[in-house]
C-alpha cells in the first residue's frame, strides 16, 4: 500500500497561535488539506491582504483548485453551522468536487449544545459549542454520525429512534417525549445535509474507501491542520481546563486514521507571547499596564466567542511540556510584529514552585497555581517588521530574541509570522516548500 507524505501543524500552548495563517501560507504546495479534531469550538483567521476570513470547521484554505479540504473521521461535525461557514465563503464554486466530508464522522447537535450550559462549563470557561457533549456521546456510543443524517435525507425513518435516544441520554428528564423537538433537531441537520449538496455536490464520503482508494493512489503531499493547543490535551493538560479531545501530534495522525511513519515534520505553532481563555491558572499573565501594548496591536479577540484573550510573557516552561511528545518537531513563530515599540520583553524561562526550580510546567493544576515565574528581560526593538522579507534584515534585538527561544528550547525555528497577512512570513529554514 501507497504511503502518504504528511506534514502536520499543531498548537503549542492554549490555542489562539495562527495555525489557520500558517496553513494559509503553506497550503498550495499540498494535495489534501485535513482538519481532524475539535469543530465550531476551533476558529482560525486568514488575511490575504485584502479580505479576512474565518474558518471554524474547514481547513483554512480558501479558492482551491488542485487540493482537497477534508473533514476528518476525528473531528466532530455541526452540520448546521458548515452550511453557515460554506455560505459566508466567497469561494462556493471551488468547494464543489473538493469538500470531503467523513460520512463517519460524529455530529454536534442542539441538544449537546444546551448541555454546555451548565456548571462545568461556566467553571472552565467553555466556548460553548456543544464539543465536549459530543464527544461524550461519541465515546458513550449514543451519538449520531453524518452517515445518519444522510440515510434520514433518503428517507429512512428510523433515525428519529436515535435521535430521540441520545437526547434522553444528554439531557435525561428535559425532553424525553419531546417528539416535535426530537423532529426539530433531525429535520435542522436533514435540511442542512441537502442544502450543502445543493451548494457543492456530493461531500460526504465513506472515509476508509477514500482514504485508500483516492488519497493513498492519486494523492501525495498532504497536511494536518491541527487545532486548540496541546496543553488543551485532553490526556495530557490539566484538567479540568482542558478541551474534550487530544490535540497532540499523535492524536491528530489518529484522526485522519495515517500511520506515524508517515509523517515527514511536524511544525509546532506558538505566538511570540502566550495567550489563553478561560479561568485556567496561567503564570505568566500581563499586569493591565504591559497588556496594552499588545490589546492596542493586535486583535486579541477569540473568534469562536468573541471574548478577549488574557495575555502572558512568552512561557518556555509551558512550551517545553507542549514539546516532550513531538520529538523533532520545529517551531513557526507568530506575531514577533507585535513587539515592535516596546524596549524591553520578558521571557519566563523557569518556574519557582514551594522553593523549587522548575524547567517544566508540572502535570498538576494545582502546582501551576502556586509557580511563580522566574523572568528575564531582553532588549526590545522600534522597528516596524512589516515588509521584512529575511531573516537578515530583521532588527538584530528580534534576531536574538528567535535564537534565544531556539537555545531555550533546543528546538530550530524554522519560520516566523511578522503580520496578520498570509505574506508577512518569513523562512529561516528550507524545511518545508512554500
């Protein structure tokens, strides 16, 4: 069997890194591009200097002509909210015959959404998509699949049965003889399903044949966008601040069902400074007074939400624990612009927990709260970065700045972001084709 050359992108620390930019810039050397986790929950920006577009469950590639935009079996899918993303696009007509949709994969509905309205929720500040009860559902083996949706568009009766039972499950004594909202929530994805196929043909496809039929035989260069961030790790960040599935390298190969050794790199998104939601314990947060510089430069507004993101100094503790699983990994380094006009940066380089020094973000929540960062300061720079278009001529302060991160870390940055725009980019490294 054919193997697949895979490149995969994923977040280093909490989301909000410009993972859909990065894609954006990288996307037309490739012939598949796979969103393979999260759902409305994940929205990534594009800017290709004359519009700005948001992509929450399709790849952050827009106008395609020669490549696939996939929707992964690992993803979770709200059919309802892709026909409002696929309407908002400006590229419909490219969809058509390039919108690949796993018929398997597992479906956010209303009633998952009004679960996220709850306790829980509220405590870790939940974006309130509906993600989190999906994938229970899904794990819980009574959630609904595309492949559902798509039998009730033909006609099969029974789907009301499985709607009916995952709404008892989910939400148990709110509407359990509800019919006429048991019939709601089938006939919003039903008239979804068909007014997508509508718009751009057939785009639910039985993901294994085309996968070994189409992917494996025909295709060859393909990219993972990943999204959220892996301290968001299900498994591996703390909880309970933490998204409802793994968002590491290995879970992003797991949803598009590739095996490891095909993945050629893996390039780890992180901001120059770090952001977060939510009310997680966050070390290095900005006092009110350093955050404006940065709320004043950049649109530090989440897209899934519209909340505005809390802001920290660049954590090297937080990014070494986001690094341990992907060995070999490089970094693109976003938002660098945003510094231009201050004259001096913080880094966190190690924590102080209870007396002792740390060069990792520890596993337990509890003892992040306690660390209390351990910063240096480094020279800032005036300059402006816009229409830098080599390393060479950056200011030698933001030189020293990507080589220390690099020296931290042990890790190459192999490709920075000076801007909000696809072409505000800069390699340092021949790593990966643009």
């Amino acid at each position: 069997m054919r193997k697949l050359d895979v490149d995969v992108v994923v977040g280093a620390l909490w989301g909000d890194e410009g993972k859909g930019k990065y894609v954006a810039t990288v996307c037309h050397t490739y012939d598949a591009i796979l969103r393979v986790n999260a759902s409305t929950n994940a929205g990534h920006c594009v800017d290709d200097g004359k519009n700005h577009y948001i992509t929450r469950q399709l790849p952050s590639y827009f106008f395609p002509v020669d490549t696939d935009l996939v929707v992964a079996p690992g993803a979770l899918l709200n059919l309802p909210k892709l026909l409002e993303e696929v309407e908002s696009r400006p590229d419909i007509d490219y969809l058509r015959g390039k919108l690949k949709v796993a018929s398997s994969i597992s479906l956010v509905l209303d009633p998952y959404i009004l679960k996220c309205s709850g306790k829980q929720s509220r405590l870790i500040g939940s974006t309130h998509q509906g993600t989190g009860p999906a994938a229970v559902a899904r794990s819980a083996r009574h959630g609904l699949r595309l492949h559902d949706i798509e039998a009730a568009a033909k006609g099969d009766a029974t789907i009301i049965d499985k709607v009916a039972h995952t709404i008892r499950e989910t939400l148990p004594g709110r509407f359990d003889d509800d019919i006429e909202y048991f019939q709601q929530v089938l006939r919003d994805n039903t008239e979804a399903f068909n007014r997508l196929e509508e718009l751009v043909g057939s785009f639910a496809v039985d993901y294994t044949r085309y996968l070994g039929e189409d992917l494996r035989c025909n295709k060859k260069k393909v990219l993972i966008e990943g999204c959220n961030g892996m301290l968001l790790d299900n498994i591996h960040g703390a909880h309970p601040h933490t998204t409802s599935a793994s968002t590491n390298l290995g879970a992003m190969i797991s949803g598009a069902n590739f095996s490891p050794q095909e993945v050629n790199n893996t390039v780890v998104i992180t901001a120059a400074y770090a952001t977060c939601l939510g009310r997680r314990p966050f070390p290095t947060e900005m006092t009110e007074e350093e955050s404006s510089h940065f709320y004043y430069n950049c649109n530090e507004t989440d897209v899934a939400e519209a909340n505005r993101r809390r802001l920290g100094w660049l954590d090297i503790p937080a990014l070494r624990k986001a690094l341990v699983g992907s060995p070999g990994a490089t970094i693109h380094l976003n938002k660098l612009d945003v510094f231009s006009g201050l004259s001096t940066i913080k880094v966190c380089t190690h924590y102080e927990v209870d007396g002792e020094k740390l060069a990792y973000m520890p596993d337990d929540p509890r003892l992040v709260e306690r660390a209390k960062p351990l910063y240096i300061e480094m020279a800032g720079w005036s300059q402006p970065l816009k229409g830098i278009e080599t390393f060479d001529e950056l200011p030698k302060e933001a030189q020293a700045y990507v080589h220390q991160i690099e020296e931290w870390l042990g890790v190459e940055i192999s490709s920075l972001g000076t801007g909000p725009r696809n072409a505000d980019f800069i390699r340092t490294s021949s790593l990966l084709a643009v």
